[in-house]
C-alpha cells in the first residue's frame, strides 16, 4: 500500500483530512483524549467530545464504547519494545496473515517509526474478547502493545491525523480513499472467527484456569459492618472500572464480575448501587464483562448473580461468629481533625455563635481582598487554596480557632503534608497576616491557628455585604480536573447569574489563557455550559460522581489510609518514650517516624515565600 500524501496538500491539510474521515470511524465511542504533556499520557482531564477538527494537541480516541463492546480492533506496534527492525517485522507478518484470511484493515505510522493496524469491525465484540485477542496476538509479535484494549475505562489509541509528540502527525501510509473504505464496510464475524481460531493456543494459555480453587472473597472482607457502607477493596474497585483482572486469581470474566458483586455485598452495598455505577459507565469494566448479553438479559443476569452473591457472602459470615467488625473506615469531610486530636480549645467568642459565625463571614470578605495581591502568582492558587480550607473548616467547627494537623488539610487542598506546613508558616509570618499561630503543637496535638483581620482589612471586611454561598477547599474532583479549573468554577457558582468570560477573568484573577483553558475543560465534562455568550453552572452534573468516575475518591481513601498508619506510628512513639521518661523533643539520632514521611520539596512550597513576600 502507498502513501497517500497528496504533494498539493500541505502536510497539516492531509492530516486534517485523515482524522476527520477516519477519526469517528474507528473510535468505540465519540470521545477524545487530549495529552498536554506531550502524548506522554491521557489523563482523564484531558477527554473531550469527538469533533471532525483536527486537535493541536496529541490525541487519542476511546476504543471501548460505553456499552463495553470494541468495534475496531486497534494493534500498537511500539518501537519501543524491541527497536524499528521488530516491528517492520511483526508489520510484514501481520499484513500477510490478515490476507491470507480475508481480513480488510487500515495501517498508519508515526514519526518515530511505530505502527497502528486497525481492524473495523460491522459489530461489537466484548471489551474481554478483544483484550484477550489483543494479548494473545503480543505473544507471537513482541512489538506489539496490547494497551489499548487493557482497560475498557481508558483505553486509548492515536489515529491517522493525530499530531505527534515531537511534530508531525499520525500518517496514513496507504491511499485514504481505500482506508476510508475498509472503515465503512468493515470485516464480518467470519473474518474475525478466523482471526480468533489462528491464534487458539495463546488463547488458551491466557485463559488457563488454576489448579487451585478460586475464592470470590477473602476471610477478612466477608465480615459485617457496624456503621453502614463502606469502599470496595482497591483491587477489586479497579477491576470494576477497567475490566483487568488477576488471571491467578479468577480464571474468567464471571469468576471476575462475581468477586466484585461479592464484596459489594459484603461492604453492606445494595443492588441500585451497582447499577448506578454501571449506568453511569464510571464501572465500565462490569459493563464490559455483561457486554455478551443484550439490554434485557444483562438486567436478568446482574440479579440473578447478585442473589448468588448474597448467598455466597451470607454463608461466609455463618461460618464466623465472632464480633461484627469496627467501621473505622467511615466517611468524614476532609477538613475534619483526626480522630488521635483532642477537641479543639473553646476560647470567647463561643463557638457556634451568632458572633463567631458574624466574623468568619467578615473574614471571608477580608481574604477576598487579600487574594488581590496574589494575582498572577502560579504560587499563590495554592495558598489561596489553603485559605479556603481554612475557610471551610473553621465554618464547620464554627470557631476562628483552628486545631487541624497539616495532613487533615493536605487532604482538603490534595497536596503534601509537608507544602501545607511551610505554607502555614509562612502565611503566619506576612505582614499582613490572615492566620497566627495561637498554640505550638505538642505531642499529639497539632498547632492551633487562628483566622484574623489585618486591621488593612477591617473596615472592608465589615463594611462589605457579605459574600453569599459556601466556601470549599478543592473538592475532589478538581485534584484531577486541576485548581484553575475549581477557581474557574467557584467564580461561576458564587456569581448568582451567568458570566462572561472577560467578567470571569476579572473575577477570578486568573490569565485569560488560563480561564479559557478550564472553561474548556469544564464544558468538556458538563460542568458549566454556555448560553448567549454566558457561562452557567450546569446543576444536574454531580461533582462526586464524576470524582468518582476519575477514581479519585480511591486516591483520597489511600491518602488517609497513609495518614492513619503515620499517626498510628507517631502515638507509639509518643508512648515509648513516655514509658521511658524521655523527653518528647526529638533529638539528632533518635529514631524519629515523621522523618520516613517527609516528602520531596514541592515546587509550590519553595515558592510560597516569594509570593507571599510579594503580597506584602
């Protein structure tokens, strides 16, 4: 096959012309993944809708649709896996073995010499038909990557058009007449069988089952809650929502979809709790896995295995009759003190009163001025971020005075521990300071801030009507959508009508590159829409649902799952040298834990002084 690059059509052109006859073609699904850090990675920030432009950006189109059926089969050949000289190999065998059965394809190449051969398909396979495929195949070609069938919540894959990491683009290295024919009347289920059958024995091997009996649920997930729902094990979460499993552990996809349902049940889920996940498609691997079966039949069979499900774990706790197991895995705001803190210091005005909750309004509008001189400080979004989850918790607890370890906060602004210390520090030391240090830390208790009004500030900050809304720290769905985006849409929420965009840029003090930048990443997930030339809040979008669908509700729970197995250490060490009368302070040489803890320097934090220094 030749190149069908046109010597009158720039190169730019032809891509264009590539991606927008073939794009939506082979794609599973009408969506889109932008990479902004060069096609290293496609993050799920960067999805958008699937358009006939042609993207600036490296892009990579979804091959699994939402139902979790594939209908390209999209091969990789990575010169990364065994040099160029593999993977012309594995091209050649690959060509000569889709003619000998038949089998119409589509082939392009990037600049630095890798292939893509996509197999268009006129119906839908299931998402673990074509991840075994895909694996089996990589078994004879060693070039060959079988990633982008791998996970059927972010599997990816550039097509002709797409623009290359280091310039140039994704080129067809065939006619695009012909390409765009195969793409339109596609290979049959006679084609694919072939393709299946000539590969049986790789097949096989993946899918050999263990000697051993397979357990759907282990002893220590099978016990009773106290305290209602909790969060599936990492491990069985993530086969929910990519459709990769553990072939050691189930030998097939039920085994797979049955663990799943049976420790949904065990952490005291329901039913409708499965399902919403699945319609939602944030379980696309459980879609996929139920993909065989039609609509109706896909209803019948998640019942029926969610009844085996009960039974299987109602059996299991039959057989244990010791005491219910603790809930200490209970949701709380991440804002609030650790459970290892004593309360906080009750000093007047009393907490919870009409005063106390009259001042922290004023100081709200106090920080709003102050946030002037942070503007244009990439530094000073995460020490305003900072001030609003201090904003957030002292609303909660209904006090100026604040007693919050640097981890509890660290989860409410989604960075490191040791970035919010210095910051901290460094906030109380300005100038003109919104916070001081009231109380040192000692021991298990943390250090006490409190929220105060520079004198600056005062009369803005009571003369001006008070701001209406509540304040929020970065909500968990914008530690992946990013802190511009949050700033964005907190401007847009708080405004009470819509805004335009130079209003929004006025507002939030951000660059009008950067506001355009997070409104288009708002709009892409339905956040905020635009109507007239204005943007407004989009309300039936649920901000913890689409936390959820990023997973980034599991990166938070393995936060503070750290953040408890750190305090746990530092109470014994606090007790060890209790018990030993030693004294509290450590000392060079001691076998201090927190110091196993300290995290690389932040970017940010190294920064947090200048920017500071310049507000002042």
């Amino acid at each position: 096959m030749s190149n069908g690059c046109s010597p009158r059509f720039p190169e730019r052109e032809q891509a264009q012309a590539e991606w927008r006859a073939l794009a939506r073609l082979i794609a599973s699904q009408p969506r889109v993944r932008l990479s902004k850090d060069g096609g290293k990675t496609y993050r799920d920030s960067g999805e958008r809708d699937l358009s006939d432009s042609l993207p600036s950006l490296p892009a990579a189109v979804r091959t699994c649709g939402r139902d979790g059926l594939v209908r390209t089969i999209c091969l990789d050949l990575d010169a990364g896996r065994g040099g160029q000289e593999q993977v012309d190999k594995d091209y050649r065998r690959l060509r000569q073995w889709f003619a000998r059965n038949d089998v119409r394809w589509i082939e392009d190449q990037s600049p630095s010499g890798g292939r893509h051969l996509y197999i268009p398909l006129n119906f839908g396979v299931s998402f673990t038909d074509a991840k075994e495929f895909t694996q089996a195949l990589a078994k004879r070609h060693p070039s060959l990557d079988p990633g982008p069938h791998e996970n059927a919540q972010t599997g990816a894959i550039r097509v002709p058009g797409s623009p290359w990491k280091k310039g140039g683009y994704q080129r067809l290295t065939m006619s695009l007449n012909l390409a765009y024919d195969v793409a339109k009347s596609r290979n049959s289920w006679k084609h694919w069988s072939r393709l299946r059958d000539g590969v049986g024995d790789e097949l096989a091997a993946i899918r050999q089952r263990r000697v051993e009996p397979l357990e759907l649920l282990g002893i220590e997930e099978s016990l009773p809650l106290q305290n209602g729902k909790r969060r599936l094990p990492e491990f069985k979460e993530n086969i929910a929502r990519t459709g990769s499993y553990d072939t050691a552990r189930y030998a097939t996809p039920s085994e797979a979809r049955l663990g799943v349902l049976a420790s949904a049940v065990a952490a005291g889920w329901e039913l409708t709790d499965v399902r919403r996940l699945m319609h939602q498609n944030i379980w696309a691997g459980m879609v996929a896995f139920y993909s065989r079966y039609s609509p109706a039949q896909r209803a019948k069979y998640l019942h029926k295995e969610w009844r085996l499900a009960l039974a299987y774990v109602q059996n299991i706790r039959k057989k244990n009759d010791g005491p219910n197991e603790a809930d200490t895995n209970r949701h709380k705001s991440y804002t609030s003190p650790p459970d290892t803190h004593p309360p906080a210091l009750t000093l007047l005005p009393q907490a919870k009163s009409d005063a106390e909750y009259r001042f922290l309004r004023s100081w709200r509008n106090a920080l709003f001025l102050y946030e002037q001189t942070l503007r244009g400080s990439r530094s000073g979004l995460g020490v305003r971020m900072l001030l609003r989850a201090l904003a957030e918790a002292a609303t909660k607890k209904g006090s100026r005075f604040i007693e919050f370890g640097v981890r509890s906060i660290a989860l409410a602004t989604g960075t490191h521990e040791t970035t919010v210390a210095r910051q901290l520090r460094a906030l109380a030391a300005v100038e003109t300071p919104l916070i001081r240090l009231a109380g040192e830390a000692r021991g298990d208790r943390a250090d006490v801030y409190e929220l105060v009004i520079p004198d600056e500030y005062r009369e803005f900050a009571e003369d001006k009507a008070w701001k209406p809304g509540k304040i929020h720290a970065l909500r968990p769905v914008f530690r992946e959508l990013g802190v511009v985006p949050a700033f964005v849409y907190e401007t847009i929420e708080q405004a009470g009508s819509p805004l335009i965009g130079a209003e929004i840029i006025r507002a939030s003090g951000l660059s009008p590159r950067a506001v355009a930048q997070a409104l288009e990443i708002l709009a892409a997930w339905n956040l905020i829409q635009r109507k007239d030339g204005r943007w407004e809040i989009v309300t039936t979008t649920n901000l913890t649902v689409l936390a959820e669908r990023f997973g980034v509700l599991e990166a938070i729970e393995a936060q503070m799952k750290r953040y408890r197995s750190e305090r746990t250490a530092w109470q014994k060490w606090l007790t060890q040298r209790a018990l030993s009368r030693q004294p509290v302070l450590a000392i060079a040489g001691d076998d201090y834990p927190y110091w196993d803890h300290e995290g690389p320097p932040d970017i940010d934090a190294e920064n947090t002084d200048d920017a500071l220094a310049q507000a002042s």
